[in-house]
C-alpha cells in the first residue's frame, strides 16, 4: 500500500475517527486506526465496539491495500511532521505491515496489523431515516447534554431519548434531579421512532458537526443501532436497550406563580452568587419572589449575597430553593432575551418553557429551613 495526503487532510481524518479509539481495551486491535485504500477511496476507520467512527479523507492512491496502525502513535506522528500544513504525507507498507511515514526531510518506521483484523462497523439498513440540519442536531444536543448523568448507575440517565412523531423531533434528557426537552419540527413526515441514544455518542457527534445550517444529516435506525450519515463521515453507535422514562407524567401545566424575567440579569446574579460555593457545597440559593421583584440569597462558609432582579409575575408570592448550577446550565443555553418560570410550590418542581413548547427545562427545588434565611 502507498499513499500521499496533504498533512492536514490526513490529520483531519485522523482526529475525527481518533474520538471511537478506546482508551482501555482487552482488545489491541482496537487501539488502532484502520486505513482502507482497497477501492478508489482512503477511509479511516476506528472502533471502540459501542461506537465507531469512518470517515473519508482526500489523497492518492498510489498502490491499493489496507493496514492497521496504532491510533496514538499515527496521530503523534502526523502531527508533528510538519508545521505548515500543507506538506505531503506519504504512508507506505509492505507485506509484512512494515510501515514508512514520511514528509519533508523526516521519516518514520512503525510496525503496523493486518486490516483483516480490524472489527469493521456493523452494517444499518439504510430504509427507516429521518433528516435534518447539521445545525439543528448540533443545537439541540448543545441544549440537553448537560442533564444527562454522568455515571452509568442507572443507564437510562446516561443517554438521550430521540422521539419521532410524524414531522416531530423531541430529545429528552434527565439526571433525577432535573429534565431537559426540546422539541424540533423536521422538514418531513417519517415513521414514529423511540430510541435512547447514549451521551457520549452525542458528544462526539457534536464535536465532529460543523453546524451548517445549509448542511444535512441523515440519521438512520436499527434495532439496536443508531448512524448518523453527515459530510464524508459516518457514526455508528450501539442504543440502550430499555424503555425510557415516562416524561409526559412528570411535567404539569399546573402553577401558582408566573415569572418573566431577564434573562441577562438572572444568569448574571446566578454566576456571582456561584463565587460563595464550592464544588461539593450544597447549600441552596433562595429565591424570594414577591409583587415584582425577585430577590436572590446565598449564604455559605465565604460569606453571602443578596442580588434583586425585576420581574413580571402573575399569581402568589413564593420561596423557593435551587442547586443554582441547574438554573445557570438551563438559562445559558437558552437563545431568548426573556425567560418564563412556572412555579407550583417550594417542594414542586419549576419549569423554564416557552409558549411554543420548543423547549422545557424541569429543576427540582432543595430543601431548605426558612427561618434561617
């Protein structure tokens, strides 16, 4: 096999497909970065058994063959060849997968593995699909990924249910102590589809998307696996098996207290009252809201903070108490200059919701004794 790439090409590809190399593996093979150069295109290709990654990358093909390197050291080397980026690269090896990396006045030699080896991506009917655009699957996992669990002790919470209702998109997200939902209308009908997708899938895919609106991604489903189709690059990931949280239980259009207010302005009093609490500190920031104001109190070990913020609000005065974090991971994400909270009481949870319904945050409120606020 004997191939020549621009260094940036090359190392694009590699970077690109280096997200499904594992960083712990029984299996050596999957620490390597497979090259297929046997047709008229050079593919790249890695593959973790839960999620992989191919993508195609621009060069010529000299002599056709295949090889597997190890992922580390070819992106090491890759990356330190040249400086400029535009040099050649040549990847050259020979029967006994002997391989030659060389660029400028710089050669290496490693020993590369059979391609044969390689675990290759499990095929995916291409018939059961829905559409969308590079931007809106990158915003809509930007605007739920945050409120998934970060551990796997209830795998469920670890990853994202993907809904399709007709010409309707809803990705849903929770970690117990709140829900994150947005609601996307596609461009077609499709038939419904319920799937949980796991987070770290959805990272990397974000990672990978260019977020152009003008651009295109077809997701395509399986019993068990999930591809998104965007660019040169294909991802395949295993779902979760299971049956998701029954969410529609969850969320009421019950309240007693309707709050606009500021965005700017609360995520900005939320961000100085964070200054007082350390990482494990669970003390709550009160939420005092009373005619139109709302006042905003943090007392911790460092000392406390009183901030007030206007607000619109319909219905009862309340109290109530928040992990301030939630609030501020809810209210970054969101586009809108103003926010509308719903509060039912201090033990029930408030929404963040527009009056489209393209998006609804739950947080659960902490306890707190009033009388030493």
């Amino acid at each position: 096999m004997k191939l020549t790439f621009k260094q940036d090409a090359i190392l694009n590809g590699i970077n690109i497909v280096l997200k499904a190399v594992p960083s712990k593996t029984t299996m050596s093979i999957l620490e390597c970065i497979f090259i297929d150069a046997s047709g008229s295109e050079i593919k790249l290709t890695a593959n973790d058994m839960e999620l992989g990654i191919e993508t195609k990358v621009d060069g010529t093909i000299l002599e056709r063959g295949k090889i597997a390197l190890e992922a580390k050291l070819l992106s090491e080397i890759v990356r330190k060849l040249s400086s400029s980026g535009d040099s050649m690269v040549t990847i050259e090896s020979d029967e006994k997968f002997t391989t030659t990396i060389s660029c400028d006045n710089s050669i290496f030699h490693i020993q590369g593995r059979d391609g044969e080896e390689f675990a290759y991506l499990p095929y995916i009917e291409r018939d059961h699909y829905i559409c969308l655009s590079q931007f809106s699957l990158k915003e809509v996992i930007r605007q739920t990924i945050f409120s998934i669990a970060p551990n796997d002790s209830n795998k469920m919470m670890t990853g994202e249910l993907f809904q399709v209702t007709g010409n309707q998109l809803k990705v849903v997200s929770l970690d117990g102590h709140r829900i994150s939902i947005r609601n996307i209308e596609l461009k077609d009908t499709y038939r419904d589809i319920k799937v949980i997708v796991p987070g770290k899938t959805l990272n990397e895919i974000s990672k990978i998307l260019g977020g152009d609106n003008e651009k295109e991604v077809l997701i395509f489903f399986s019993t068990n696996h999930i591809l998104f189709e965007f660019d040169d690059t294909i991802v395949v990931s295993r779902l979760i098996e299971g049956d998701y949280f029954r969410i529609d239980q969850m969320l009421s259009s019950d309240y007693e207290t309707k709050v606009s207010v500021n965005k700017k302005e609360l995520l900005d009093c939320l961000d100085r009252a964070t200054i007082l609490v350390r990482e494990n500190d669970k003390k709550p920031l009160i939420i005092n809201i009373e005619d139109q104001e709302m006042e905003l109190r943090m007392n911790s070990s460092f000392g406390s903070m009183n901030a007030q913020v206007a607000t619109h609000k319909t219905g009862s005065d309340i109290m109530i108490g928040f992990n301030p974090k939630f609030l501020i991971d809810a209210l970054r994400i969101i586009d809108d200059e103003e926010v509308t909270v719903y509060m039912l009481n201090p033990k029930s949870p408030c929404f963040i919701r527009d009056e489209e319904g393209k998006y609804i945050y739950l947080i659960l409120p902490v306890n707190f004794n009033a009388a030493a606020v």
